[in-house]
C-alpha cells in the first residue's frame, strides 16, 4: 500500500511534466490537422507554451536561493533557464505576429484563410 502511495506522490509531483506533454501534443494536433491559418497559429502558440513550461520545470530548485555568492548558503537556483525563456517568449510574440500579419494579407488576396479553398482556388488559376 505504501509503494502505491508513494507512486502517487511522485505522479503528482511532477503534474507539471504531464501538462507540458498535453499541451505540447495537443499544439502539435491543432497544426497538423487544421486548415485554417489562425488555428494553426493558435496550435504553434499552444506548442510554444509548452516548451517554455519544459524549460522552467527544471530551473526552480526548491529551496534554492539567488546566485548571490555566500558562504552560509549552499544551495542556488540557476537563472539562466529563466533568461532563455524571457527571450523565447519574445521570439515567440514577435513569430505570433509575423503569422497573423501574414494571415491578414493571404485574406486580402484570396479572400480565405482556409488552406483547401487557397489550394482550389490556386489551381484555377
């Protein structure tokens, strides 16, 4: 019984990793199977958030204090994780962006984001 506890503990510790993986296949469900451009831009979104939260997962060390040298403090947390996905989350904004701002302009000039009636309407031509 106590094996079992302990297995559930340790389930549920790491709930963040289950999210992460839900969210990450789910992101890569909504691109592949969707033909509408903002669903797809949603679904990269998605997968995007995912990978930070497989980033910060790691970086928090409980217990863990600045990198600030001390010697009564043995244990530190190390921000670069932290760094990398403040930057990520910019790159990803900025992608976001792009992707809808492409999306507009395939709007004006074929009159649908959907990307059967752009391949249709791309054959007529």
């Amino acid at each position: 019984m106590q094996h079992w506890a302990q297995l559930l503990q340790d389930l549920a510790d790491k709930y963040n990793y289950f999210i992460t993986i839900f969210l990450m296949t789910a992101g890569l469900y909504v691109v592949i199977s969707r033909g509408n451009m903002v669903k797809k831009l949603v679904g990269l979104s998605m997968f995007q958030s995912s990978v930070y939260l497989l980033y910060i997962s790691p970086g928090k060390i409980l217990g863990g204090t600045a990198p600030i040298i001390d010697p009564a403090i043995r244990l530190y947390s190390n921000p670069l994780p932290h760094v990398l996905i403040l930057t990520a989350i910019v790159v990803g904004v900025a992608t976001l962006s792009l992707g809808l701002a492409i999306t507009v302009r395939v709007n004006e000039a074929f009159g649908t984001i959907e990307e059967d009636e752009i391949y249709a309407r791309d054959g007529e031509l």
